[in-house]
C-alpha cells in the first residue's frame, strides 16, 4: 500500500522537478522522487559493498566453507 509523503522544497528545487516532469524526463513528480530514492539506496548498497572490499583487502575479511556460516 502506497502512503503519501509531503515534503517542503526551495523554489528553485521544485522549479527543477517540475521542469523534468514538463519535459518528459519523468512521467510524474512521483516517479521523479522514487528514482531518486532509488539512487540512493543504490549509492548506499555501493558504499557497504565497497567498505567490505577493503575489510577484505586488509585481511579482516571471513572465508565461508559453507552458506552455514553465515550465521
């Protein structure tokens, strides 16, 4: 089930996520702020999965015989 969340912008933000509506980039400013969302979520899964590549590289990683281990 979808909720509604109200937000308060600058002027000169709302007049860029209006302008990208208007302009075909996205259907809505719905769909505007759930790519957006997207993205940083994504951005956030980057950041996890890079610092775990440095734990490893810096050898404080843990080799799994088995997906048992994961517990």
């Amino acid at each position: 089930m979808r909720q509604v969340l109200n937000l308060s912008l600058p002027p000169l933000m709302v007049k860029t996520v209006k302008n990208a509506v208007k302009t075909g980039s996205y259907s809505s400013t719905s769909e505007f702020f759930r790519e957006l969302l997207r993205d940083w979520q994504e951005n956030q899964l980057l950041k996890e999965l890079n610092k775990s590549r440095l734990e490893i590289a810096a050898g404080k990683g843990k080799v799994l015989k088995s997906l048992k281990n994961l517990r």
